[in-house]
C-alpha cells in the first residue's frame, strides 16, 4: 500500500468568535490517514465532527495548526485556492443527498462535470464509469432521481462524488437519512470502492454501528482525539443479493 499521507492533520484548533464570545470546538487535532485506508471520524453530536470535516475538505481553514492535504499545505489558502483544491482532490458525500430531483441519475452525476466545462461526450463517458465503479444498476440511469428510494438517492451522490477522480472521499453522516438495511448498502459501496477500487474513504458519523465499517476508528470528543484504532474486526456491510 502507498503510504503517502493524504491527509497530515497537526494540532489542529478552531475558535469561533460570536459576539464577543470565543467558543473552542477543535482543540488541537493531530492525526493523518494514508493513501487507500478507510478511516471512520467518531463522536457524538457537537464533538467537533463537522467542523473536523470543513477544514479536511478544504471547505474552511484552522484558527491554528497546520493541514497538509496530498502532500500540499492548504492550512492558510484563500477561498478562491480552496475551491480550486477541492474539485481537483475531494469527493463530498453528505447526509442529505443534494441531487438535483427532476434529473437524470446520469444527468445528476455528470452536473459536476459541466461546471468544470467538460465536453458532453467526455463527461457522459465518466459518468458512465462512476456509476459502474459504484455498482449503480443500469436499470436506473435514466430515471429521474425523484423517482429513488433514499439509498438509491445516496448512490448516485456517491458516483457523483467520483467524477473528478478524487483523491479522497469525505462522506459526513451519509447513512444518517437511511434505515439500517438501506444504510448498509451504502456502507457497502464506500467498502467495494476502497477495497475494490483503491480510494482513500473518511466517513463521519456518531453511530458505532457505521463506525465499525471501517478499518480504523478515530473517536472525538469536545474537540479532541480519545482514541485513534485499528478496527481488526471490521463489520462487512450486505450489499445487494
Ligand atoms: N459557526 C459556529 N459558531 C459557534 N459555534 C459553532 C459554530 N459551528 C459549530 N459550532 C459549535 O461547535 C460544536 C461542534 O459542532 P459540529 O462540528 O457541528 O459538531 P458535530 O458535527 O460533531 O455534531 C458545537 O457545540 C457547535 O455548537
Ligand atoms: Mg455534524
């Protein structure tokens, strides 16, 4: 396995400051995830997860403390740069699914693509494959996505998270609109994606159960690392059968 960190998290802080009032949510985060590991982001609500999850994908920058993503410093970038880094490095999947409802499944996973201005029979080409990468059945491409089921729905924001041929996936919440069956056929295709197909996954979430798909756990709590494990017993997710 490539060894190479993509992510290299050092003593990370973040305060916001209200209104006079300075509240610290990161509190000096230090951790790094290597090319191809599934690492799962652990704490209950308001632990900081979110947060920790703006600045590993570039959409917000530390207080204090340094982020190498993929081996550049992205820790003190402007918004302009930052958004360059993340459709070049970051696949984003959230917990609610941000498709487009009267669209295509093809159209909705290609729609990154047409922003970054590439041409129609290009895009139609890597579309393709990220939904076969994601073992999207073919029955449903055509479909609107408002005519999915949520987990379906989830599937086509993870193909659509591949277009770019990211780097990195970062997935918060992802399974928390779902019930557990459904939940674990989207857990399924993060492990067949990393397993089968190399990528780097970080998913966060505040359930064990989910955790407990990954092959190391990083637990956070007010801010701060508790734990940071191998997971020797990884729960296998049931796909589609
Ligand atoms: N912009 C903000 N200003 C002040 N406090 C914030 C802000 N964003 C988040 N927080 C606080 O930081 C803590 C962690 O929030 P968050 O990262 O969303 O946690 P999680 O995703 O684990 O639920 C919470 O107490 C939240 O209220
Ligand atoms: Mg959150």
């Amino acid at each position: 396995m490539n060894t190479k960190p993509i992510i290299a998290c050092e003593n990370i802080v973040k305060t916001y400051h209200n209104a006079g009032v300075d509240t610290a949510v990161l509190k000096g985060v230090s951790f790094s995830v290597a090319a191809g590991e599934f690492v799962a982001i652990m704490g209950p609500s308001g632990s900081g997860k979110s947060t920790l999850m703006h600045i590993i994908g570039a959409l917000d920058t530390p207080s204090s403390g340094t982020y190498y993503l993929d081996g550049s410093d992205v820790s003190r970038l402007t918004d302009d740069e930052l958004a360059d880094i993340r459709r070049e490095k970051i696949g984003f999947v959230f917990q609610a699914f941000n498709l487009l409802p009267r669209a295509t499944v093809l159209r909705n996973v290609s729609l990154p693509l047409v922003y970054a201005g590439v041409a129609k029979e290009e895009r139609e080409r890597i579309a393709e494959r990220a939904l076969i990468d994601s073992a999207f059945p073919q029955a449903f491409w055509q479909h609107h996505s408002n005519q999915l089921s949520g987990g379906m729905m989830q599937r086509v924001a993870i193909a659509r998270s591949l277009v770019n041929d990211p780097a990195l996936i970062l997935a918060d919440e992802p399974t928390g609109n779902l019930d557990t069956k459904t939940g674990e056929i989207v857990l399924h295709t993060f492990q067949s994606l990393n397993t089968g197909h190399g990528k780097t996954v970080v998913l966060i979430t505040h359930e064990p159960y989910v955790a407990e798909h990954a092959d190391r756990i990083i637990h956070i709590r007010d801010g701060a690392i508790l734990t940071d494990e191998k997971n020797p017993r990884r729960r296998i997710a049931r796909g589609e059968s």
